[in-house]
C-alpha cells in the first residue's frame, strides 16, 4: 500500500468511530425476525414466517410466528440486502459544491468517502461494486475488519485505460491490478456517451484484457455503448458490459445467448447530472453540449429500456453509476426500471440474486435462504405493488449485524 493509501486509510478509520456510534445493535448476531411478507430473491414470496439469524448466518426460515422475536415486521416487507453492480463510492462533492476532490487533503476526501458508504448501506445497499479509484481498496478493507460502517465493497481500484497501450501492455497492467488486490477488472473500451461513444479499443486488446483477466481469476467490466465494442466484449468472453447505451437488439440477444452481462445505467447517472448541473458543468467533458445532448437521452432513454426488456432471453444487471449527488439514492434505478415498464420482481431480483451471481457471491448472498449470509431489510410497504417502497427502508442488517432499525 502507498504511502498515500495509507494516510486515506487512516483518516476512514478515524470517521468510522462517529459513524458506527450512530448504528443501532452493531454488534447483535443473533436474532429472529418476523416477516409479514418476504420476498426471496429469487422470485419466490412468502408470508408469515420467522427467519433465524446466528453468527451471521440464516439459520432458518420456519412458517409462522416461531419463539422469541427480536423483530416484528408483521407489518412490512423483508426482502435481501440489496446489491449494485455499478458505483464510485468515492465520488463526492467538494466543500465548494464542486464535482472534484481537488483542493482537499486526503483526510477530507476519506471522510467524505466514509460518509458515502455509511449513506449507502443504511438506505438499503449491503453490497456494491465501485470501479473507479484506488482509494476504494483501504475503503474495503476497513469495512471489512469491522472498524467502518458500509456495505460490502467489491473494487477495481483505478480502471485499465488508455487507447495507446497494445495487448501486451494490457496483459501487464492486468497483471499489476491483481497484485494490488482488486476484485475485478475495468476498462474503458468507448467514448463517453457525452463524446458519442464510439469504441476506442480495437477487438485485440479487449480480448487481451478479458483474456488475461480471466487467466487471473478476475472478472472484467467493459465501458461501451458502441454495438461493434458490445460485440467485441462478447468475442472476447469479457464478464459485463455497462451502459450500452448504442447496442441494438440483435447484439442484446448475442450476449444474452453468451453469458455476457449487460449493465444498463439508466435511472440515476443522467437524471443526477442534469439535477446537479451547476456543480459538474465546466469539469472535463461536463460541457454546455454534454447537458444537452443528456437532457435529451434522459428522455429517451425510456422507450430505450423498453425496447431492452423486449428482447427475449436478457436478465439485466441492476448497477446505477452513482457518482456525486447520487450516494444513498441507487434504489432510484430500480424504482426507474419498473416506472418504465419492468415488472417489480424482474427489478427486484436483478438487485438481488441475479447481481449476486455476477459477482460470484451467488452461493452467500442476495437471497433469504438458509446458509446465506444474513444481509436483510425490512421496507414500509410492499415493492410488488409499489416499487417506491423500496426507498423506504426502516430495517438494515448486514453479515448478521443491525445498521439501521426504526420501531414499526
């Protein structure tokens, strides 16, 4: 770890003492739950039942009201912790209102940093995967010793990039990602869609990155909106493709004929750009004709995801791109794809199950099952009939431990 690295690692630590005194039974392992309504994760519904939690665990799901109970949810729905596929949980706002960390020390930036994964977790998200900064590994990890309050960080520490390097280049910083300890792999393999999002990489050195990724035990997140990088990513046996936002049905139904995972970030990313245009306009590529061109797509990127969900054999992944301005609102994707036309389960089993399973986390999260990691929340009314109670979280309890608990 560098020097830096560590100072940032430091200074979380230092925020995470104030954050977890705010958390409620952060230290409670056993527990039994009633749930009133429980959806599964996997599709399933169930009503009326107790779920055991020891040592992190489920320990069981039993049909009706069953001992003691630590928590009556008689009247509202238990469902898994939720996962996102897709933030940057290092994004923040500077203490100018700005779209940027420069300026800040890096104790400012670890807090602020803190603060988003605190946020995230007690709205819901008890898993994320954040692919953007090295910060985000000592993040991890002290989220993982138990010294942060956050949910469970999976990272690629700072993207592969840049159009120059050949595939052999490309092998090497695959290589040098692995020994810094990241849990996946992202490159950049398009423009931004604000620049038009034509592919920037040729075939070759996709398929090297996936390739050498996977010789890694890595898995690979591709940038694209181009069709032909879309393509490319399926060629190359790469992991999931997010955004595609210029892919057309007969690709869609190519990756979904090949395993590949398609990510679209519809329902957060552009709407929380054009809600807080001030504070990104004038950085990089955030330009006059960037806004525009997104004030559009905002738009039409309805009939877009209604034309996604048309095609026939697609489970999409439920990843958001929350950058600055978005931190605790991811559950907005979900609630934007059924507002468009998905059906609430569909919705609800992208952020859960299906979102496990890309992260090869199926077997230990993202469903209420024996043996699974204890990730659960408890929401104010039923998402099956309004998806916008998902935003209304009153319970959150992660690997076992209480987070968040509001008395029905």
């Amino acid at each position: 770890m560098t020097m830096r690295l560590a100072r940032l690692a430091r200074a979380a630590l230092m925020a995470s003492a104030a954050l977890l005194a705010s958390t409620a039974a952060a230290g409670a392992d056993d527990a039994t739950i009633y749930a009133g309504e429980m959806i599964d994760g996997r599709g399933g519904v169930v009503r009326d039942v107790t779920i055991s939690v020891a040592d992190g665990r489920i320990a069981s799901l039993t049909p009706g009201r069953t001992g003691e109970i630590d928590y009556d949810f008689a009247r509202l729905t238990v469902l898994p912790g939720l996962i996102d596929t897709h933030v940057h949980i290092g994004a923040h706002f500077n203490d100018e209102g700005r779209a940027t960390s420069e300026g800040e020390s890096e104790e400012q930036k670890a807090l602020k940093i803190a603060e988003n994964a605190y946020v995230t977790l007690i709205n819901g998200y008890t898993t994320v995967q954040s692919i953007g900064m090295d910060a985000e590994l000592p993040l991890r990890d002290a989220i993982d010793r138990g010294r942060l309050a956050g949910p469970r960080i999976l990272t690629s520490g700072a993207p592969v990039r840049g159009d120059e390097l050949t595939p052999d280049q490309i092998r090497a910083e695959v290589r040098a990602r692995k020994a810094q300890g990241v849990d996946l792999i992202k490159i950049f393999a398009s423009k931004s869609i604000r620049e038009g999002g034509a592919q920037t990489w040729s075939d070759e050195q996709i398929a090297a990155a996936c390739d050498e990724a996977a010789r890694q035990g890595l898995r690979v997140w591709v940038h694209a909106h181009a069709d032909s990088a879309v393509r490319a990513a399926i060629k190359g046996k790469c992991t999931a493709v997010t955004h595609a936002q210029l892919v057309t049905d007969e690709t869609l139904a190519l990756a979904g004929q090949s395993g590949l995972y398609i990510e679209p970030t519809f329902g957060v990313v552009q709407p929380n750009y054009m809600k807080n245009k001030e504070k990104y306009l004038g950085i990089g590529n955030y330009t006059e004709e960037a806004f525009e061109y997104m004030e559009g797509n905002v738009e039409m990127n309805k009939a877009k995801w209604r034309r996604f969900i048309a095609v026939e054999g697609m489970h999409y992944l439920s990843g958001s791109d929350a950058v600055a301005g978005a931190e605790g609102n991811n559950v907005q994707e979900i609630i934007w794809r059924v507002q468009n036309g998905q059906a609430p389960m569909d919705a609800i089993v992208a952020a859960t199950s299906l979102d496990a399973q890309a992260l090869r986390l199926g077997d230990r999260i993202g469903a209420l099952a024996p043996g699974m990691e204890a990730d659960i929340i408890a929401v104010d009314g039923d998402p099956l009939q309004d998806i916008t109670a998902l935003a209304r979280v009153r319970f959150v309890m992660k690997g076992g431990k209480v987070y968040r608990y509001t008395a029905d």
